[in-house]
C-alpha cells in the first residue's frame, strides 16, 4: 500500500511499526497474562506522538488524518489487539474533546496526548447496550451543578481513568434529546469503581463498572450542547468503527503472518504443509480478505478525512472486516493443529482478543442495519 500513502503516513507508520514490533509484540504475553494496564507502553505511545496522529497541529496534534490513524492502528494491533485498543482510547478521546468540547475541557486534550491524563467514555449500562437511548442515567441541573446518578458498564480503563466522558440524561423524558455528555474527574465524590472484568480476551484494559452515586460537576464541564450527546457520539461512531476495524486487521494480518511461518515450517506427510493444497487455499483466503478489508478501511477513511459523511462505510468496514478476521484467525489457528491451542503460540491469544470486534463500538447485527437503510435511503 506504500503507493497510496503520504510521506507523512509512510513515516509514521515506520515508526508504530518499529514499536510495535520492538517493545508491543515482546509484552503481549505478559500483558494477556497478568491482566495489568502496560503504563509504561501506553506512555511510549504517547512519547511517540501517536495519540495526537489524526489530531490538528492548532489542537496539540500531530496534524494527520483518520488515514493515519487506521494505518497506526493496524500496526500497534498487529503487536497487541489489547494494546491497539488501549491506543484507540486517547485517540478518541482528544479528537471528541477537539470537535466538542469548551475551553474548559478542551483544557484536558494536552495531559491525554502526552499520556499523563488517562480518559475514558462511559456510555452502557448493565441494561441498555446497543439501545442508547434507554440509558437510565441522569445529570439533573441544581444550580451551577449537575448531580449525575447511574452505573455504567464495561467502561474501558475505569478503574485507572482520571476523567471519565459520562453520557446522561439531562432531560429524562425527552429520549435520545435528553442525553447529554459531561466530563466527570474520577476524584470527585461518589464516583465508585467496581472491580476489574474478568473477560475472555483483551487483557490489561482495566475494564470495570462505575457507579456515580449523586456526583457533583460543575455545568461548564458539558460538553457539547445540552442534548446533543446522542447526535454528537454517532458522528464519532464512525471514526471509532474505522479504529475498531483497522485493529481488527492488524489482529488478522498477524494471523496469516503466524500461519505462514508455521505452514511452511511444520511437515506432515514428508514435506511441509504449506504445499498441501488444503492449507493453501486457506492462506490464500486470508491473504485476498485481507486486502479487501484494508481497501475498505482505507477508502472510508479517505472519505472522513474529505468531510464526507461516511456511515455506510465505516459500518460495511467493520462489518467486513471483524467477520473476516474472526473467521481468518480461526483458520489460522486450524493450520497450526494442536499447537495453536496452546498459549505458547501467539494465535491462541488473537483468536481470544479478536471476538471482541464483532460486538465493539455497534454489533455487527447493529452494522448489518445500518447498511440496509443506508442502501434503502439510497434506491428509495
């Protein structure tokens, strides 16, 4: 893809990918083992500059694009799914502040790129996922406050962020009109983290449930209008989606990589198994999905940086591209046989930390209906 990239792109993906392979790849492991937020490789990150890649130099950014961003992404993940999604967090936390945010907590995008403020996004709750607007959360205006009450879910580093995006309902009977988005500091009073999810895959995000028992905020942490979060957090699907698949393709590219170097090591039947036809088809499978996730990704990305509206793309790209690598990853670890159930090889691990793709940042059914009435809108 090297033709299609910018120097500036070329450049910067030299850099994730020296990264990546020099101080992600050999911690990946670990990480997945001991379940620990990597610090010191999220603060290499950050040195690098890479928080701020699709960010504008005005904002403290690199001044890159999206295109950056997925090209960056694919590297980091191809290292670490677990680290590529640790990149996404402060991705797109400076570049919602950016779009959104008031003087006041745009005050914070400085400490996110350079990796001293950790941020995370709290939008599901235990009963509410794919339906937004039925959070149960409210922000109730008393004076210059807001007093936020409601638990959410499956917050990615809830329990180490020191500001959270809280998603609330100012107004609880106005629907998806009532949510509003409001900067929450975690040292302020009744904000109670719950205990670290124990999940499948995915290790090391600090991943937990936070309670906001009548937490007090001041209003000039809104951000955004009050009532526009619900408008404001499906613009930023779309980036968000472009990071979910480009982690997924990092994850699949690994993959075929580990298969290759195993098909054509291993023997079987008196030659190596890469020259049974079987295996073959199979590598050839990933390697042609492989390159069309990557289009996808790439010319949706290529559409966002251009400022047109991109929700059928970014939906068929992470539709695409998590089926894809689910599928891939799964093959890939066929051709490694017993081995490849085995947590000494590296494709254990991916067939663990891909399944989350299919179901982050919209499902892939929630992808699936997008496209239908994208398309719908289209021929009607």
């Amino acid at each position: 893809m090297d033709q299609f990239y910018s120097e500036e792109q070329r450049m910067v993906r030299d850099t994730a990918r020296k990264l990546s392979e020099n101080v992600v790849a050999p911690a990946a492991a670990t990480i997945d083992r001991e379940d620990e937020f990597p610090r010191e490789i999220y603060n290499a990150l950050a040195e690098q500059g890479l928080f701020g890649v699709a960010l504008s130099e005005d904002a403290g950014g690199v001044g890159l694009d999206a295109m950056a961003a997925c090209i960056v992404m694919e590297e980091i993940a191809r290292g670490s799914g677990a680290v590529g999604n640790a990149f996404a967090i402060p991705v797109e936390a400076a570049i919602f502040l950016d779009h959104h945010g008031s003087e006041t907590t745009k005050g914070w995008i400085p400490g996110i790129l350079d990796g001293s403020v950790i941020p995370a996004t709290a939008v599901t709750e235990p009963d509410t996922g794919s339906d937004v607007a039925a959070m149960k959360t409210t922000a109730i205006r008393d004076g210059d406050e807001y007093v936020i009450k409601g638990t959410k879910a499956w917050v990615t580093f809830g329990q180490i962020a020191d500001v959270i995006m809280v998603f609330a309902k100012t107004d609880p009977e106005a629907g998806h009109k009532g949510i509003s988005c409001i900067l929450v500091e975690t040292d302020r009073a009744g904000v109670i983290k719950g205990k670290s999810e124990d999940l499948l895959g995915m290790h090391g995000l600090a991943e937990c449930m936070v309670t906001f028992d009548e937490v007090r905020v001041p209003v000039t942490n809104l951000i955004g209008p009050e009532g526009g979060a619900f408008k404001m957090a499906m613009g930023n699907f779309n980036f968000a989606r472009l990071m979910m698949s480009s982690m997924a393709l990092g994850m699949a590219q690994a993959a075929m990589e580990d298969a290759i170097t195993y098909a054509n090591d291993r023997k079987q039947f008196g030659k190596p198994i890469f020259e049974h036809q079987a295996i073959q088809f199979m590598i050839a499978d990933m390697a042609k999905d492989i390159s069309a996730a990557r289009l996808l990704i790439h010319n949706a990305a290529k559409l966002y940086d251009a400022g047109h509206s991109i929700a059928m793309e970014a939906a068929q790209a992470k539709l695409f591209t998590t089926d894809m690598a689910q599928v891939h990853i799964s093959n890939a670890l066929q051709i490694h046989g017993g081995n490849g159930y085995s947590r000494e090889f590296r494709i254990e691990r991916l067939f663990r930390d891909v399944r989350l793709s299919q179901i982050y940042e919209g499902t892939n059914q929630i992808q699936r209906m997008i496209i239908a009435r994208q398309v719908q809108k289209a021929y009607s």
